[in-house]
C-alpha cells in the first residue's frame, strides 16, 4: 500500500482532485468529517490528512511514501527528501507586506517582522543588508502590525484580498510558491515501481 499525506484545506481538495483526474483515487473521500486517514482499498493507496508544515515531516520519517507540499514550506525547512515534480497546483506567493504608509527604506538599521516563516525572512532581508527582528506567529499575521507588534510582516499571498481587508498593501514578492511532490528517499527504492508510475501519471498534463 502507497502511503500520500496530504495538507488539509483547499490544497488537500486540489491534490485529490488531481489525483482522481489521474486515477490513483477512486472516488472522492469523505467530506466533512474529522477522520484523518483515508484508505482506498481499490488503488490500494492510503491517505493522511496532516498540517501542511508536517508532510515533509511525516514522508521523511517514513510515516508516509509520498506527501503534497508547498516549495514554500520546503524552503522554510531543511528536509532530506525527493522533490520530482511541480504539481502546478497551491499557486500563492510569499510576499513582504505592510501598512499603507510603509516604506522600507526608513528602516536602516533593524526592522521588527512578523511572519510563519523565520528563515525566508532573514535571507530576504540580509540579502538586503538589513537587520531583522523575527516575530514568528502562527495564525492572524495580519494583525500584528496594526496593532504595533510588528513593521511589516513575510506571509503568503494568494488574491491580496486579506491584506486588502486589513488595510495593508503588498510590497514585494519574495517568492512564487506552488505545490511539489515529494518522496522519501527509502520509499522511493522500495516502491520505486509504484512510486515511478505515480510521478509520470502526474506529469502527464504538464
């Protein structure tokens, strides 16, 4: 049995629909329901539905063969895996933000920076020769600096239409990010037919 964990949200929706577009899913799994996994006796294929910033941990300590997972996530990351293929799905960007007055040129010595992700925020901005303070929050980045928590925040943009909401703008895009498949390294030996036969099925359309 192949073993795919998937983040869960729309990018969860948009990988199974590709999947069953591709035949390795039989048919839709259950919707509104809590059950994390997922097992479609005919594909014999198995499903894990986790946070999206856990699939690289779950395939690359074996609790999974494969996984759906943003470059962006990825990147943030440092994970010993196979990242065969661009799935063209999950389409967002990371992208540097803030309020209408921002300007990031009067912050020339250390600026405060709101963000999930601590690691593609100081290479952006030391690959700008500036000091950063990392404010790493997990939810509602939006708000921090309305509120005076932070300068300026590093979050992932899809439609700008949440930032637009709060009353801040979209700056500069630091990264365009989309969903990758990725394997463990052991599962790919292993199961490398199957495993073979899942990335070319997928590539197809591309």
């Amino acid at each position: 049995m192949l073993t795919i964990a998937l983040p869960k949200g729309r990018l969860a929706e948009e990988s199974i629909e590709l999947f069953i577009s591709r035949k390795w899913i039989s048919q839709k799994p259950f919707e509104n329901s809590k059950e994390l996994t997922y097992e479609d006796s005919e594909r014999n294929i198995k499903i894990l539905f986790v946070r999206s910033q856990d699939v690289p941990i779950y395939v690359q300590e074996f609790a999974a063969d494969v996984g759906v997972v943003g470059l962006d996530v990825l990147l943030e990351g440092n994970y010993d895996l196979l990242s065969p293929i661009d799935l063209k799905i999950g389409i967002c960007r990371l992208s540097l933000a803030g309020l209408q007055n921002f300007q990031l040129t009067n912050y020339r010595r250390k600026i405060k920076v709101a963000t999930k992700y601590p690691k593609l925020a100081k290479e952006y901005f030391f690959s700008k020769g500036m000091s950063c303070e990392i404010i790493k929050l997990y939810g509602s980045i939006e708000l921090a600096p309305l509120c005076g928590l932070s300068d300026c925040i590093v979050d992932l943009v899809e439609t700008g239409e949440t930032l637009r909401a709060n009353g801040l703008k979209e700056i500069e895009v630091i990264l365009h990010s989309s969903a990758r498949l990725v394997c463990n390294r052991s599962s790919f030996y292993q199961k490398r037919e199957e495993i073979t036969d899942l990335i070319y099925s997928l590539q197809t359309s591309f």
